[in-house]
C-alpha cells in the first residue's frame, strides 16, 4: 500500500464513495490546518503612546512589518522616563488609554489581538480588579485591558483571592480562554489578547518582532529546557494541569504541582518529537544557549544563580515563564529582588510571561498547555492565554501576539 492509499478506496467503489471519502479526507485537513490561519494581521490593534518616542518607534516598526492596518495613538505619562511613570491611576487609564481604545474597538468588531508598546504602563492602580495593596487596587494594564467587559458578559465568573499569608488579596476574573483548543476569536470568548512589546530598551523591544519573523522562516536547531526544582516534591504529571476548585482562593497551590506539571509538558513534548531537557538535578542551570523554551522557578529555586540565569540565550521563536511573584515589575534594571523576565528578553527569548506583582502559584502560566498549543501551530498570545487561569490580574505577556514558527499538528495535550 502507497502512503496515499488510505485516501483513495479501490476502484471498484462507487463514485460516491470516492467523493464521501474525500469529503472526510479533507474536513480532517481542515480541522487541523494551522490554528494561526485565524490570527491575521487586520486582527491586531497596535496602541501607541504618543508622549512617547520609544513607543512611537515600536509601534510603527512593529505596524510596518506585520502590515498591521489598525494603529491607534494615545497620549498618556511615558513608562520610561522613570520607574514611577510604570503606574498609572486608574481615573486616568479610563480617560487616557481605555476610553480611546473602546471608541476604537466599537467601530472595528474584528479585533481580537492588542498590542501595547513600550511607553505605554504596565500597572494600574486603583481599578476594578486586582491585588489590595496598602489600601488600593493594583493591576497589570495588560490584565485589565485583556477582561474588558468581561462584566458584561452571562456567565463570566470572578475570582476572590483571600490569603493575607500569601500576600495575595483582591479579585479577578476567570480567564474564558484558559486550556481552550481552538483559535481565540473576541466574538467567541470576549476580552482580547493582549500583549506587549517591552524590554530594558528600544532595541530589545524591537528585535521581538524580528525573532518572531524569524522564527516563522524556520526554527533553528535547539531544545525547551524545563528547570524543575526538586527540592518542592513532584506531584502526578496526569493530575497537571488542573482548572481550580474554587473561585475563592484562600493559599498558594503547592510548589509539586507546578514541577508536576513541568514534568507534563516535558512528556508530551517528548512525545511529538520536540527536543525538550526537562532537568531534575538540583544546580539551577545555566550555560545553555539556542533554547527555544523555558520554564524555571527563576529567583524563586533554592539554588537560583543570577550569573547562570544570565547566561541562558535564546533562539528566535522562544517562549517562556518563571514561576517568579514579581518577574515583570518594572522595565528598569533593578540591582536587588527577585529575577526579571526582561533579562530574557534581553538575552533573546520571543515571548514570555511576568507578573506586576504577586500572582500566586494558580496564576503562572501552565507549561503543558503553553507550550503543546504553542508547538502545534497556535500563536503565541493564545498559547499563552489558553495556559493562564486568570484575566484582570497582574499577569503581562510580552511578545509579537502572531508569532506562529510550528506547524500545525494535533494538541499531544489530549493524551493527558
């Protein structure tokens, strides 16, 4: 039998069943034809601060080489002037960013994607949603602009976080999207997925669109490294990734379900042929380089080295989280506290995930499914978007959202 056998029956089948066979043939095809066919560039809304040189840079950079036609400019404090210009009060994210962007989206209902550029904040204090902190509300703009009207929404339901002991008190939304298999669409889920193109400078906010492009051109040899600390225990990698209990969250889950759910991830990446080192000795691992994953608990392993956490470098199409309460802080170089997603991003990773502040263990983005969608032809907005809980948080996803460099294949997730 010829591998194009099992397409077409003998010939002395009827006519009809030639076409029926057929028929089902490519409905198959269809149905897993890459994910990112859905993602297009006339779905993306890039915002531009225009107080902002940098973010008038990327912005028109990014606009240019993704052939985005829907730019928006707002005028708002310009995030790097100082690292005080990070936060912005919520009255004035209404009036400054949020406001232009429905008037916007009111009159382009095809958007599903929203770029942010840096310029632009990243937190949001004193808004509907988000972590108590000394009497006000503290949000990742990212976060808040990602569950917009989700108030409005039949059925969305919010999330009450209660754990003084775990400094994480305050609500957000439950994220529709989270471990969806299909192509995220706003008429279908509500919300947006929305990203941002940041790092310590101009350049390294540029080159993540020129990874991504990159990337889409063909990857280069190299492998996911998952950084499991095995001093937290491994739980059961089947009972990983698990939706939550509760909607109210009253303590941090334990520290085995995230290495569980590494060990997961490595599974079935193993299992579609990824290269992938999923690494249970104790060092924190350093000295690696064209990686095209990470996942690690950063700062947080008992072992965590910042010299080695600098040494990782990546090749073009790399996405990745660390299991850090405040990765994503700031954009500025700080000289102490816990380790930053913009090191990687500066150090040549594509896409990865932070927090502004203490997210909780639930809140970290789940490594199966990030990265099963993600090497299997979703876009790295919904790859990371399918894997995380929450939406009006303090979560931020940094990135190119269309970044697409794997071809289609079927979830291995389903194996679970």
């Amino acid at each position: 039998m010829t591998p194009f056998d099992w397409i077409f029956p003998p010939a002395q089948k009827l006519a009809r069943t030639h076409l029926l066979t057929l028929s089902l043939v490519f409905g198959i095809l269809a149905a897993i034809a890459s994910p990112s066919q859905a993602a297009t560039p006339d779905k993306v809304l890039v915002v531009i601060n225009n107080s902002s040189s940098t973010s008038r840079a990327i912005g028109m950079q990014y606009s240019t080489k993704r052939s985005v036609p829907n730019v928006l400019r707002i005028q708002c404090i310009d995030s790097t002037v100082t690292q005080d210009n990070e936060t912005i009060n919520f009255a004035d994210y209404q009036q400054q960013i949020e406001n232009p962007i429905r008037a916007f989206l009111q009159t382009h209902p095809n958007i599903n994607f929203i770029v942010l550029t840096r310029g632009i904040p990243i937190r949001v204090a004193g808004g509907e949603t988000g972590e108590a902190f000394s009497g006000q509300t503290l949000t990742s703009l990212d976060g808040t602009l990602a569950a917009l009207d989700y108030d409005k929404i039949p059925g969305a339901i919010k999330i009450t976080f209660n754990d003084p002991g775990g400094f994480a008190v305050g609500t957000a939304w439950m994220n529709r999207y989270w471990d969806a298999r299909v192509p995220f669409s706003h008429a279908k889920f509500g919300g947006y997925l929305v990203t941002r193109l940041d790092g310590y400078s101009l350049p390294d906010a540029e080159a993540l669109t020129t990874h991504a492009l990159t990337a889409e051109k063909g990857l280069k040899n190299g492998q996911i490294l998952l950084d499991i600390e095995p001093d937290f225990g491994i739980d059961d990698p089947s009972s990983q990734p698990a939706p939550l209990p509760s909607t109210l969250i009253t303590q941090e889950d334990s520290f085995g379900t995230w290495n569980a759910d590494m060990q997961h991830a490595g599974n079935i990446l193993e299992a579609k042929g990824v290269p992938v080192d999923v690494d249970l000795n104790e060092t924190f691992v350093g000295n690696r380089s064209n990686l095209l994953g990470y996942y690690s608990w950063g700062s947080n392993d008992n072992n965590f080295s910042q010299g080695a956490y600098n040494t990782l470098k990546f090749a073009p199409g790399a996405v990745g989280d660390t299991a850090v309460s405040t990765s994503a802080r700031s954009f500025f170089r700080q000289s102490d506290g816990q380790s930053m997603i913009a090191d990687l991003i500066s150090q040549g990773i594509t896409g990865v995930k932070g927090y502004t502040d203490e997210p909780l263990l639930q809140s970290i983005s789940s490594p199966t499914i990030v990265l099963d969608r993600y090497t299997s032809g979703f876009t790295l907005a919904e790859s990371f978007f399918a894997g995380s809980k929450m939406v009006g948080w303090t979560d931020i996803v940094v990135g190119d959202p269309l970044t697409h460099p794997y071809p289609s294949r079927p979830l291995g997730e389903a194996q679970k």
